[in-house]
C-alpha cells in the first residue's frame, strides 16, 4: 500500500535501479542505495506550520484515521485533541474481540506506509496483533497524551460568527475547535435483527461487535445468524473452542476463496528487520496484486474480466468440491451472484467447519425466536443455548453517529438522506472545516482501507496548510464541485459488479440500489485525486 508520495517514491524507485543494474551495479548495491535513500526520505519530514496559539482541531476517534490525523498534525506543529468514546484507541480493533476476529486483507498491507511492521506474525494477522500495533504507532507517533478517552461526541455545531466548531460529548463536556476531523469509522454501528420473540430467549443473546467476555462456547448449542465476513470468521472460532453443536443459519452464502495463511519464519522476519526495502519490495507487491485484481474481478465491463472471470470463479468452485465433502451442502453454500457484488469473504477454515458432524448449515427462513431457540419456516425448532448475531452492521447509522449542524442549520444526516455523500468522500459543502475520514464512498472491496485514509490525510493537511497560508477563517467546498463529483463517482460505477442490486442485495447499496459506500475505481486513481487540495475548489471566507 502506497501512501502520499510514496507511489512516486516506487516508480522512481523503479527506474533507478535499471539504471544502477545496466551500468554494473550488483543488485545488492543497488538495494542498499535505494534503502539510503527511502531512510532519507524518513528523515526529511514536514514543515511546521505557523499558527495561533488559539488555533486547535478536533478529531473524533482514535483508531486507524485517528492515529493517523494525530501523526500529520504533529508533524505540522498543529495542536488537537481526540474525542475516543471507548477506554481504548485501536477502533474496530479494540470493540470487536469475538472468536478468530483477523484482517482478510495481508498484514504487511494493512499497515501504515512509513511505519511498517517486520514482525508481523502471520500473513493475515489476529485482531489482538493488529491492535497490539496500533497502540504501538500511537506511541511511536506521540498521539497518546492528546487523546481523551471515555468521551463520546454528541453534536458539533457550526457557528458562522466565529468560524468555529462547538463540539459537545455526551458528559456536557464542550470544545471549540477552529477544524473538525472525523475518523469514527464506517462500521461500527452493530445492526441487530428483529425477529418475532427475540427478546423471550432465555439464553445469551448477542452481536459478534458486542461479544460477551464471560461466554464459554465450549460443550453448549450455539446459533450462529448470518455468513457474512464475521461469520466466516467466528463460525471456525467457535468450533476451535469446543462448541458441542454450532448451527448456521444463511439467508445468502458467501463467497469464500481460500485465504492462504501462513506464519512468517524467523528469518524472514529478521530480513525485514536489516533490510527494509524488502519489507517494502513484499508490501508493494500486495499493492499491485490488489490492484490487478480490481481489473479482474470487479470491472465487469473490461475486456480482461469478460476473458478471465469465468476462469477465476471456476478456480473458486473448484475450492469448494475440494473442501466440502456432502455435495448438497457444498451446492447450498455456493452464491449464485459474481464475486464482488457482496463481500469477498476469504477463510482457510470457514467452509472446512461444515465437514464436522456437530455443525450444520440451516437454509430455511427464520420465522421467530423461542425461549429455547430458533423456528425456522419449515417447522423445525431448533433448541440452542446461546444465540450469537453475525448480522453485520447499520451503515446509514454508521456514517452518522452524532448530530452535525452546518451553515444551513440543518443536521447533515437530513441534508443526506438515504444516499450520504462527499466530495472525494472527505468534505461536505454545508460544514465548513469539517473533514472526514473514511467518508461516504471510500469503502473498498480489494485494498487495505488504509490507503485510503493515508490519502485522505495528507489532503486534509494540505488543506490545512493552504487555509492557514490564505489567511482564511472557513473553507467549504463549492456546492458545483460536489455535485460534479458525485456525479462522477455514479457514471464511474457502471459496468462495476458491486453497482446495483440486480445481481444481488448487499450492504453496499441502499434500498433503491445505489451504491454510496465504495470507491469505484482502483487506488491510484483515488491517491491521484487527493494529492493536493485545490483551494479553487472552495469558497473561503476572510
């Protein structure tokens, strides 16, 4: 994953060691100068921006976008406070603790750019490692004393006299902040079902994002509702921690290509550690392999996805024959929609789990919750003792998690309606100096999302740069380059296989089918666009 200039930095990267090679430098010379290099590049770091002593940012939440916000503005030399509702930082990776929680994205990818991590244990790492190396970025970056814990933000309110946000946490706390950087993550409001009798279960009952500490799997009957990428992970989670009988239950199957997991040897790890660039050399190649596979699996208008498409879902069937062993089981567990359109959910272990004798896959329709368990359409009732909801998340709530009054008075998530949306997904026309960070329509579905919120980042500080260069009080992007974008976004959305609910229905999209959650094209693309803030694209005001 490529972050700011860092893509620069790898072309360059690139060329010159042709070079070096073509005119009789070993391959090792060249390594070690390009590492001098790249460590130079570390070095050189930002210029502090001359700002009032009364200038100050707020940023809500403290996992990866946190983090990261909190790094580029000590760099500049700009204060700021970060609102965490939780007694932790890390985001998802401190509130979601459940059985077998990973990254399905490689470790070495899913990192920061210029913090990468050598010892990383496992080619997709554990949810305790990930967070374990967040709360070591903190500290490395010096985030730590700025963040405020247990604060949990309520409103922020524009006040167009002053030209400050007034943002007020749930305790009756109040902070005035001249920006707003918003990094409280897409997914984070569990979604919950409502089935009839639900509240009448007598067992324990609750979502994969809000496990119980105190639950023991081991020798008990436990319902697992949903087979989306929480289940695919906490199903074999379950299993491995001795659950006498785990039932399923699948509403849409899943598409689940073999992760290929492995541990990281010793030396490999220490190789890292001597020389970085082949840290980096390994990360990029997960970067362009990302990439290709954009081209080859979501694109479905492209002419290499109409050759090669068949193919590829062939390989992934072929998985399935091989892994599954009861042929009615495998046909159920099998979607009947392209990879891409829902998430691509890769496991090692998920679809192995169905070759036990205590665990079953239940298709029927759920018809209502009983005190000793789940009826399904076909009259069964099957008794369980615990019932745990792998139903995903509420992504309307999710992209609105506090009330937001902009100029026009009104709260954003009225002004958005059933389709939220942003200009390059980070800045909204009613809300002046208000950024945001893993927006409407920067979600991905083949990338380390830290890419994108790197880019967005670095926008943000260039936006900050130039605003405080200006002499400005506010910035607010111009109604017509929204719209303009917006616009793009939803022509560049076509020929997508995640563009609408016609092959299937999806988090992605809202009811009526419009997809306002992910990007729609490849990273580069994105990383290209946010580059640099053009002060043209907004009305400032002096």
């Amino acid at each position: 994953m490529l972050g700011g200039n860092e893509f620069i930095l790898v072309i360059a990267s690139g060329f010159t060691s042709a070079w070096l090679i073509s005119n009789g430098w070993t391959i090792c010379g060249a390594i070690m100068f390009l590492a001098c290099i790249s460590k130079l590049r570390e070095l050189r770091g930002q210029k502090k921006v001359d700002v009032g002593e009364d200038f100050h940012v707020i940023i809500i939440g403290s996992g990866v976008s946190g983090i990261c916000m909190g790094r580029k503005l000590n760099e500049i030399g700009v204060k700021y406070t970060i609102l965490e509702k939780s007694t932790d930082l890390g985001g998802t990776w401190h509130d979601n603790f459940y059985p077998g929680v990973a990254c399905d994205v490689p470790s070495h990818l899913y990192s920061f750019s210029d913090f990468m991590n050598p010892t990383w244990s496992r080619a997709f790492s554990k949810g305790k490692e990930i967070h374990q190396y967040l709360k070591r970025a903190a500290s490395s970056f010096g985030v730590y004393p700025n963040v405020v814990f247990n604060k949990r933000v309520e409103s922020c309110t524009w006040n167009q006299k002053t030209c400050k946000w007034t943002v007020q946490t749930t305790d009756g706390t109040q902070y005035i902040a001249n920006f707003i950087v918003t990094g409280s993550g897409g997914l984070h409001v569990p979604r919950l079902p409502n089935f009839k009798g639900q509240e009448t279960f007598k067992g324990p009952a609750f979502h994969t994002a809000l496990w119980d500490a105190t639950f023991q799997p081991k020798g008990k009957r436990i319902a697992v509702i949903g087979t989306g990428a929480s289940a695919v992970q906490a199903v074999p989670g379950v299993v491995e921690l001795g659950a006498a009988e785990l039932k399923v239950f699948q509403r849409t199957p899943a598409w689940v290509p073999p992760r290929l997991d492995y541990e990281y040897p010793e030396y490999v790890k220490t190789m890292f550690k001597l020389f970085p660039i082949t840290n980096s050399i390994h990360r990029w190649f997960f970067f362009w392999r990302s990439e290709l596979r954009f081209r080859l699996v979501f694109t479905e208008d492209a002419w290499i996805t109409k050759k090669l498409s068949g193919w590829i879902h062939g390989q992934v069937k072929s998985h399935y024959r091989h892994v599954i062993k009861n042929k009615e089981l495998r046909e159920k567990l099998i979607p009947n929609f392209s990879m891409g359109c829902k998430r691509i959910t890769p496991s090692d272990t998920f679809l192995q789990a169905f070759n036990e004798d205590h665990v079953h896959l239940i298709t029927d329709k759920i018809e209502e919750i009983t005190e000793t368990g789940i009826k399904t359409s076909d009259g069964v009732e099957h008794e369980v003792d615990a019932i745990i909801f792998a139903t995903g998340f509420d992504l309307q709530k999710s992209a609105r998690p506090f009330t937001q009054i902009g100029v026009d008075g009104k709260d954003m998530s009225e002004t958005w309606g059933d389709t939220p949306g942003a200009y390059l997904g980070i800045v909204h026309q009613q809300n002046p100096n208000y950024f945001m960070l893993l927006g409407p329509g920067t979600g991905l579905g083949h990338n380390s999302i830290i890419y994108m919120i790197e880019c967005q980042a670095n926008y943000t500080i260039d936006a900050i740069k130039k605003f405080v260069k200006s002499g400005a009080r506010s910035m607010a992007v111009k109604d017509s380059v929204t719209t303009d974008y917006l616009d793009w976004c939803q022509e560049n959305m076509k020929g997508k296989v995640f563009a609408n609910n016609n092959a299937c229905v999806g988090w992605y999209r809202n009811d009526r089918g419009i997809n306002w959650t992910l990007w729609p094209l490849d990273l580069v693309t994105y990383w290209w666009m946010t580059l640099k803030c053009n002060l043209e694209d907004y009305s400032l005001r002096y």
